[in-house]
C-alpha cells in the first residue's frame, strides 16, 4: 500500500540495504520499520511507541494520558523525531527518568534519529491529565484532581474564574475506592509532593489525592 518514496537521507544505492531489508521485515513484508517509512508514518510511530511509556510513579498511567507528552514532531532537519514533554512540576524527581523511558522507547521502535526535548512553559497543569489518565488514577486508588481551569469539561459546571487566594480546605474530594465525599485531609503532602494524603470517614481507608494546580 505504502507507495511514498525513500526520505532523502536513505542512501537509494545503499550496498548494505539489500542484507538489511530482510531482517527487518516481518508481519506483512512492507516496508522495512526504521528506513524506508515517510515521516508522518514515523511520528504515528513514535506516537504509538510513546503512549506505551508509563509514568515512573504511577505507572498504571501513561505519560500521555498525564498530560506529560506535550507534542511529537519532526524536527527542523527533516528527519530527527522530537518528542516535546513537560514535567509535572519544577524538579519533579522523575522527570529524567521519564526522558529516559521517552528515548528507550524511540529506539526500540527503530525511529532513530530521535531525541526528547524538555519544555517548562507552558507550566503542566493536572488539568492535562485526559479522562482516560483520570480513571486510572481512581483504579489506582488515587482521587484524580479536580479541573483548574477549564470546568466546562465537567458536565458544564461552569464557575466565573475569581481571582481570590486558592481556599485552604479543598472541595470535597471523593474517595477513590467507595465513592464517599466524607473524607478529611490528613497531609498536604503524601507519597509524592505533588499529592496529598487523605482519609476517607466511610470506608476509613486513607488514599492519595492528586493536587490540581
Ligand atoms: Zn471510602
């Protein structure tokens, strides 16, 4: 099906090419992953491979799905795959091992040449995490964080954005494995900095809450 031409940078009297297809090609006997692939094929690719990657402390939950892919792009010189991710806060510790999780998977998805950059601006939001990443959250037993910023996402409850100093006691916060809004903060900080811990008053298990911010 594929009839698009080898990229620019593939050598076509390749001597080593005629060795190297065979191995590569399995499945249908297509093209041969990593050479002869146009570019939009490579970042679907890369797409794919990437939304493989978990997250490093909680890894039920995709990089993607937490909002922390931003983008997978072709780079200005035509061939490089970039991979653009965005920590979820500041120094979060993980964030050089989710690069590097980012980079391993480029490479076993033959999508050499690649490369992970990180951008701090715009600032990740939790309000980045799909719907997908919160219902992982809750299997997880993790309270996914409530909207920021855009609450229309949430069934068209929309509030006037106020600018008033964030309340000290957040909304009722559900409790990820009964359901019950009777829960009580017991830490502004839990296993990791950004979440907090939290009991619930009915089924009296404590959990973590995803702070939104
Ligand atoms: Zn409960």
């Amino acid at each position: 099906m594929r009839t698009v031409p080898a990229p620019m940078t593939r050598a076509p009297a390749s001597p080593f090419a005629p060795t190297f297809a065979p191995t590569f090609t399995h499945g249908d006997g297509s093209t041969p992953a990593g050479s002869a692939v146009s570019p939009e094929d490579r970042l679907a690719r890369a797409w794919a491979a990437l939304e493989a990657v978990p997250d490093p402390e909680i890894p039920v939950v995709s990089i993607r799905d937490l909002g922390i892919l931003r983008d997978v792009a072709m780079a200005d010189d035509g061939q490089t795959i970039e991979a653009i991710i965005t920590p979820t806060y500041s120094g979060c510790p993980a964030m050089s091992q989710i690069e590097e999780d980012a980079g391993r998977a480029l490479e076993a998805a033959g999508l050499a040449p690649w490369r992970v950059r990180t951008v701090l601006a715009p600032a990740w939001t939790t309000d980045w995490i799909t719907e997908a990443g919160r219902a992982s959250l809750r299997t997880f037993g993790i309270a996914p964080p409530g909207q920021c910023a855009s609450p229309a996402a949430h069934g068209g409850n929309v509030q006037p954005m106020r600018f008033v100093p964030r309340q000290p006691q957040a909304p009722a916060i559900a409790c990820p494995r009964c359901g019950s809004v009777h829960t009580q903060e017991l830490s502004r900080f839990a296993s990791t900095a950004c979440k907090a811990l939290y009991r619930c008053l009915d089924c009296r298990e404590p959990f973590d809450y995803f702070k939104p911010y």
